[in-house]
C-alpha cells in the first residue's frame, strides 16, 4: 500500500502544468523624504531633499519593477512621483511632517503624533490591484518620541495589498517599516526597549497575516530594521508561521545568497556592522506559500549599491533591495487511494485540513507537502 500510494504521487507530480510560468519584480526602498528642515530646526540636511528625490524617481524608472514599495514617503512626495506617474499607478499617499497644517500644542510636544505612515506603493499596468488594497494597520506598540530614532513621532504601521497578476493568480503583499535603533543605543546597548518594540510589531504583523490568511502566496517587504542576530524573527515569524502547518515561509536574501542559512539569534547583540560582516540587509522581502493553492519561488536577488549611490553614499536611507518570482502552479488535486494510510515517507509531511500536522494518517482527505509541491489526497 505503502509503494501505491508513494507511486500516485510520483505521478500527480509529473502531470502537466502551464507551459509558461508567471514571472514578475518586486522592489522595496527607504527613500528618506524626511523635511531637511522645520522653520529653522535642522531635521534631515544630509537627506535626498527635493533634487535627491526627483533622481530616485528616476532610478526607479530606469529599474521598470512590476511593484515598487517605499518608507518615508513624507515631504518630497510630488518629486518621487515626478517620472514614475506616467507608467505607475500609486496608492494614497499619507501626507507630510511638518507644521502646516496641523493644530499643535506647544505645551505639550510629548503628545505630538503626525498621522501619516510614509508607506508608498506604486504598480505598472500589468498588475491589477483590488479595490481596498493599501489598508493602513498602525503599530500597537513602538518606542521613542524625542530619543531612539523619533519613532513615535509618526503613526508607522503596515499597508496590505492584494494584487492580481496577467495570468490571473493572486497575490498579496505586505509593505511595512518598523521601530528603529540608533547606532550609539545600540553600541552602548540600550536597544532593548526598540527590540521590544519590533518583537511586538512581528508578533502583531504575524497574527493579522495569519488571520487573514487564504490559498494566495503573500509576499512581506519593507525597512523592517531587523537583523537575524538581534531580533528573534526566524523563531517569533517564520518558525511560528511553519508551526502551523498552512504555509511555509522564506527569505530571499537566506534561501538565494547566504545558502540557505539564518543567522543565529544572538541575546544583546550590539554588532554595527551585520551588513559587512554577513551581507544581510535592514530591509527583507520574505514570502509565504501556502500548502495548498498557487505558489512563488524566488529566482533572483539584488542589492542596488551602484546603481542607487551619488557621493559614495546611497540615494535614500540605504540601498533598495529587489526581487524576482515566478509562479508554480501547485493548484490541488484530488487522489483517491483504498486501504490505510502511510507514515511519513521521504520528507513527505502530512496535514490535515486545519492545517494540523498528522503523523498516521488512517482514513479521510489530507494535505500532503514534500517540500515542493502540496496535494489533496482522500485515504477511504
């Protein structure tokens, strides 16, 4: 029986699938729009400005993403948009920071919270994006008003997209920045409460994912200001997604360049240099399949050093990070097989249809997963 059923699925694999496969970019970036200057306060001079923004407007262009996703997308807004607009469709955009508009009570700066989120989408033609996409989700939890990186001086958050490709498969896709850490809180390590900041906003982006979760890959991007070696992603995200049993979780950086590997978790960490020293970023694009339904996979991984630098220093707040996907059409089928069921078998695992992993499956209708591809199979 065993053999029977092994050899079924043997054969469901080799099935034909669609001749061409479904490919398309994605792109995320900090752009730094913070105001250089508020009335005569220095905020950000060593940043883009206005001429700086217009020629990340122009890199993007050059670069013809299929999705671009920004953070920081505050006072230079119209010079961003400047190139793009007459090929890309943009979300809503938050607004500025700065005094204009907003009624302000000096008496009390530490209850200052500009509304917008600086999270910024823009598509081409060819992706398709529902009605509602761009949903803004703020923080629970984040820390630092006039210290630590002036977090809370804005209501940052996530944006959730649901986007339809040319052949139809859907998508959805998480664009996010998260709490900061200065280098000097961290050398002297006093990052704690920023960890504890952006442990919380994982845990809160994990659980709305996950509620929100159907047979659609979704795809997690943005400046989440997160290195492996400080902050416990692999175990509080990926691994608790994993546990699950509906989908799996990847990095691109981890699975195309760095063989796979996630750096290990290391309590107090206050290394400045992750980026040197490992070549992981501050930024990620991960991507959720799940077990059942139309897959993506990772083909290629880039970050743009050359390309986005003027002065020897990146355009934006660091250099954009990009990726390939193609789509694998994984769609279920259903297998009907008399008799008992079989153990695990070859890195075969086995779930049931809440997604609870089964060590002996008898008889019913399960999910099997070999690493690669998900199907439904009845056992009667």
């Amino acid at each position: 029986m065993i053999i029977r059923l092994l050899t079924l699925l043997i054969i469901s694999t080799c099935l034909p699938f669609s001749a061409r496969a479904e490919n398309f970019s994605i792109t995320t970036l900090n752009v730094e729009g913070l105001p250089q200057k508020i009335l005569m306060f220095n905020v950000n001079p060593e940043g883009p400005g206005s001429a700086g923004s217009v020629r990340i407007s122009k890199y993007l262009t050059k670069k013809n993403y299929d999705m671009v996703f920004m953070q920081e997308d505050f006072n230079y807004h119209d010079e961003l948009t400047s190139v793009l607009e007459d090929t890309y469709t943009f979300d809503t955009w938050s607004g500025s920071i700065g005094l204009e508009g907003y009624s302000i009570d000096f008496r009390y700066l530490q209850n200052l919270r500009f509304p917008c989120d600086g999270l910024g989408a823009c598509w081409r033609s060819n992706i398709t994006m529902q009605p509602g996409s761009g949903e803004r989700t703020a923080w629970n939890d984040g820390f630092g008003k006039f210290s630590h990186d002036n977090d809370m001086m804005v209501t940052k958050g996530f944006r959730r997209y649901e986007a339809t490709l040319t052949d139809g498969t859907g998508i959805v896709v998480y664009n996010m920045h998260m709490d900061a850490e200065n280098e000097l809180d961290t050398a002297e390590g006093k990052a704690t409460p920023d960890r504890q900041a952006r442990q919380a906003q994982w845990e809160q982006l994990r659980d709305y994912i996950m509620e929100h979760f159907d047979e659609r890959p979704v795809i997690v991007l943005g400046d989440v200001n997160s290195f492996y070696l400080r902050d416990r992603v692999k175990e509080i995200f990926i691994d608790a997604i994993e546990a699950t049993g509906k989908a799996t979780v990847k990095d691109v950086w981890v699975e195309l360049k760095n063989s796979g590997v996630y750096p290990t978790y290391e309590e107090g960490n206050t290394t400045l240099d992750h980026e040197v020293t490992t070549g992981e970023t501050l930024d990620k694009i991960l991507y959720i399949n799940p077990t059942v339904g139309k897959q993506i996979k990772a083909v290629s991984f880039s970050c743009d050093k050359e390309g986005y630098m003027v002065n020897g220093a990146p355009l934006g707040d660091h250099f954009p990070i990009a990726a390939t996907f193609e789509v694998t059409d994984s769609k279920s089928g259903i297998i009907n097989v008399n008799g008992n069921g079989s153990e695990n078998t070859n890195g075969t695992v086995w779930y049931n249809l809440q997604g609870q992993r089964v060590d002996k499956p008898t008889k019913g209708m399960f999910i099997v997963f070999d690493g690669k591809k998900a199907r439904k199979i009845t056992i009667e």
